[in-house]
C-alpha cells in the first residue's frame, strides 16, 4: 500500500485515440504529486486486430465477449501496444511508467458463467471470462508521485488460467484494494445523462436506481463498477471525458458519492 493518495485511472477503450496532447499534459503534472495506476480497455484496438467479435449473452440477459485462448493472446498483443504508447506518452512528459497484466499476481477471478445463447438455444461454453474477487496490491510495487503504472484487466481464475474481465470493474477493484480516494473513469461521453439532461452529481443509491432502470450498454457497467468501488471504500467515482484534473475538481464530469 502506497503511503500516497494513489489515483486510479480507467481509460476507456473507445476513446484512447481521441486523447489529445493537452490530456496527456494535465495528466503527468497530476502524476507528478500522485502515483498513477492507469487500467486501460481495448475495445477499438481489439476490433481492429480482430473484427469478428463474439458477443454471448448468458441466461441472465449478461453480454461477454466469448474469450478463447486465441483471444487473450490478442488482448495481449493489442495491450502491448497500448502500454508502449502510454508509457512513451509519459515519459516523455517526466512520468516513469510500467506495464502490469492483472494476471500476474494483481487481479484474482472466481468461476466464470458456463451457459450462453447460441443459436436460440442455451448451451455450455468454456468462455475465458470471470468474476473479480481479489486484488493483490503488494504486486504493485512502485506507488510513488511520478510513477505510472499501466494495468491490463486480464485475470487469474483458481484454476491458473487468465480469464478476460470487465476493465470497469477491475479498475474499481483495484481502486477499492489500494483505498483510493478517487477512481475516475474516463470515456467518451462528457457526462451521464438522466432524460437527456447532464447529470454533475448523484448518490450511488440513484445511480444504481438509474442503472437498473434506464442506463443502456457501456454506462451501465460504469455505474455498476462505480457502485461497486463505493462499497469496497472508495471515496468518489467520476465519470467524464475531460482532463483528470478537471474531473477531480468537479468542473465537469459527474460525480458519484455514497450518499
């Protein structure tokens, strides 16, 4: 456990390319007082690496991407090139900075679901998929002001095998196992929106309300991982598209607190 305030970073997959140099400058000088552990997705990058995405449904109505061992080597190699590309971003700007799969030794995963709609008929599939419930944050070792670390949602199941999770998720697991005051989750949309009106604040009891009952697609898993970084002790979830500083400052963004 870092002696620091650690602030912890998803950067969402679908707006990674959209990050424009002036993001990245705000986000080093906030990482020159604040280790920075940065989860990143791979949505976009995996698409075009591989555009013939699987998506399952489970028998709760749940999506997954179906996950082969063919497809985690392709996390890897698009994760790969996602951690260089940051870690240059950074470094460049005085931030040192590593690269860390989840598998190895930070993010542990239950049992995956077995049963998925194909074909209109609900049939076991062995999906490299799992729930997270663990993180280790001793196997991050270097949590000082001007390090980085960049962290791949991967997973190790009990049984060894890595298992693809939610990057939301996991980073709200890995906020909550270093007790960060902040998680901010960084996409492409600038704020919630509740019947179309942006929303700057809300109770994690209203936006599990929200989530349940309107919230579609990508915001729904946000606002369960903010939910579930809320109970696991996290100070305050923030989501939004603009420089980290301005979304901790609450000049933009949404912000999600207990009550």
């Amino acid at each position: 456990m870092s002696d620091y305030p650690v602030t912890v970073v998803k950067l969402g997959g679908s707006c990674l390319d959209d990050l424009a140099g002036g993001w990245w400058d705000d986000l080093a000088g906030h990482g020159q007082a604040h280790p920075l552990v940065l989860v990143h997705g791979w949505s976009k990058p995996l698409k075009r690496l591989n555009p013939d995405t699987v998506v399952l449904r489970d028998r709760y109505g749940n999506q997954s991407r179906w996950t082969t061992p063919e497809v985690i080597e392709d996390i890897k190699t698009v994760s790969a090139e996602i951690g260089e590309d940051v870690i240059d971003r950074l470094e460049r700007r005085g931030i040192t900075a590593e690269r860390l799969l989840g598998s190895d030794g930070l993010v542990q995963a239950g049992e995956g679901e077995r049963w998925w709609w194909r074909d209109k008929q609900l049939v076991e599939l062995d999906n490299l998929v799992g729930p997270i419930t663990g993180v280790d944050p001793s196997a991050l070792k270097n949590l000082q002001p001007g390090h980085a670390y960049i962290v791949t949602p991967l997973a190790r199941d009990a049984a060894g095998r890595e298992v693809n999770t939610d990057g939301d998720r996991a980073a709200a697991a890995v906020a909550g196992g270093l007790g960060a005051p902040n998680l901010v989750l960084v996409t492409d949309v600038e704020h919630l929106l509740v019947d179309d009106e942006p929303v700057r604040s809300i109770s994690a009891r209203d936006a599990a309300a929200f989530r349940d009952k309107g919230a579609t697609g990508g915001m729904r898993k946000k606002l369960r991982a903010a939910g579930e970084a809320l109970e696991q002790g996290v100070g305050r979830v923030i989501i939004g598209s603009a420089p980290v500083t301005d979304l901790l400052a609450a000049r933009t963004g949404t912000v999600i607190t207990r009550l």
